[in-house]
C-alpha cells in the first residue's frame, strides 16, 4: 500500500518535501526550544503540549511530539486522506528530530522577552507555513485544523489554528508558568504565528474584490479597464425595493487598485453602490496561476 503511495510522489517533490521538512522543522525547533522553552513562554499545537511536558518532567520535545501524533493520525486517518497523512508522517518525524537533536545546537536567547516572543513566533509561524504549502503538516491540532478547513474552506487557517491552540496556551499558563505575563505572551504568540501563516500563504495572490450596483455597467467597466487595465464581469441582478433591472459589475484586483476603482466607481454612477471585500487568494489572469 504505502509502494503505491510513494510511486504517486516524484523523485524531485519528494527531494523539495524532505528539503523544506527540514528548514521547516529548523525554524519551528528554533521557535520551541531557543526562545519559548528558555523564556518560558506557553507555544501552541501539540508543540505546546510537548512544552509543557518538557517543563514539567523534562521529557523530550521531539519524542513527545511524535508519541502525541500517533492516536491523532488514527483519529484523522479516514478524513485526511493516505498521502496527506504519509507525507505528515515524515514532517512529523523530521521535525522531531531537529527539535530533540539539532536544536540544542543552536545558542538559545535570554535577552528581552518582548522580542523573544516576537522572534519565537515569527520564527515558528515561517516553520509552519512552510510546511503547510506543500500540503503537508506537523500533526497534533494541524490534522484537527485541516479536517474542520476541509468542512469549511472558507475560513482561514490562521483563524483555526488560533481557537485550537488558545486550549494549549491557557493550560501551559495554569499548570506550568502561572502567571499572568505568560497568558499575554503566549496568546500574542499564537495571534502572530496565526497572522504570519496566512500572510506567506497567500501573500501573491491576495487582493480585494468588488460588487457595484449600477445602471452603468458596460460604462463602469469599460472606465475601470481603461485606468487600472482590470478586467471586470456584469452580472445582472434585481432590487429588491424597486424591481428595476441592476448591473452588478464584479472586479477583483490588489489592494492599491481598488483605491482608484472606489474614486472611478462614483465618477461614472454617483448613485452606485459598492461593496469592497478582502480576498484571501485570486486565480487567473493576472493574478496567481495553478
């Protein structure tokens, strides 16, 4: 079974898995066991539980990692699929391993906590991403965020991965740290990683998108593809109060375009009405490519 798997896996993803395994797993142990552990800072996922028991017994963060995954994997196995779950395996056991064996390596920093907590969670939330784009992850609570995205894709997984760790964080502080500087920073830690992860996720292909309601739809787009060279889509709708026949000119674009869109949108229809959304990710010309 795991032959036919593999065979699925070229030789060079494999090689750019297992390369970006282990500077994922570099930046994540980094994060853990060179600022968190040293600072006593509460981290998140199953990381953080791993933490805690490093505190509390001094057991190994890696070795404990990996024992917490495997009833995990199990309970995930059927919602997340073979190959995700064997190419989670091997990140799960790269990353272990870096945090047991290669991170002590590392100088740890004892300096300001401020910046520590900063660094940690910069440092990490790169780890994380990295991983995470090439559809893969580092188990414990990302199996359980992957198996709610997959209900619900459209929510974020920054916004996931921080209700699934504020758990983590909250029982680090009660049972190890017990005090309240450890609750705030291990909370900004997980807000930071939640931000820095969906910012490297979708950092080329976020943008803005648009909804005008007009009676000047082939003039409201012609005018927007004239000026910012967007092009634009005229759906037709009905208004509810009215009854009349609208134009609904839809436009995605990035975030300095929708500025001088919002000025030409008034310009052409000063009774127009529009709504400006964010967009995590646009697909297609001029945009991102699959």
């Amino acid at each position: 079974m795991i032959a036919r798997l593999v065979e699925k896996i070229s030789f060079k993803e494999l090689v750019i898995d297992i390369a970006v395994d282990i500077i994922g797993g570099i930046l994540i142990a980094i994060g853990v066991y060179n600022f968190a552990a040293v600072q006593g800072f509460p981290m998140v996922g199953f990381n953080g539980v791993a933490l805690i028991l490093y505190q509390l017994y001094r057991l190994p963060m890696g070795l404990t990692v990996v024992l917490l995954n495997i009833p995990a994997m199990f309970l995930c196995y059927k919602q997340m699929g073979r190959r995700f779950l064997i190419k989670s395996v091997k990140s799960i056991a790269i990353t272990s391993v870096i945090i047991d064996v290669v991170a002590p390596l590392f100088p740890v920093y004892t300096g300001d906590k401020l910046l520590a907590a900063v660094c940690c969670a910069a440092v990490s939330g790169i780890g994380y991403a990295l991983i995470y784009m090439r559809e893969s992850s580092t188990g414990g609570t990302d199996f359980l965020m992957m198996a709610i995205r997959s209900k619900i894709p459209h929510v974020s997984i920054g916004n996931i991965v921080l209700a699934l760790d504020a758990l983590v964080v909250v029982c680090g502080t009660i049972f190890v740290y017990k005090d309240i500087d450890s609750l705030i920073y291990g909370t900004m830690i997980a807000v930071v990683i939640a931000i820095v992860v969906d910012k490297l996720m979708y950092r080329t292909s976020s943008g803005k998108v648009t909804l005008i309601v007009t009676d000047k739809g082939r003039e409201m787009c012609e005018t927007i593809s004239a000026v910012t060279d967007r092009g634009s889509t005229i759906l037709k709708g009905i208004g509810s109060y009215t009854g009349d026949n609208k134009d609904v000119v839809f436009c995605a674009c990035n975030n300095k375009e929708m500025y001088g869109i919002r000025k030409l949108a008034k310009r052409v229809d000063k009774d127009c009405f529009f709504v400006i959304m964010e967009s995590n990710e646009v697909v297609g010309e001029g945009f991102k490519v699959n």
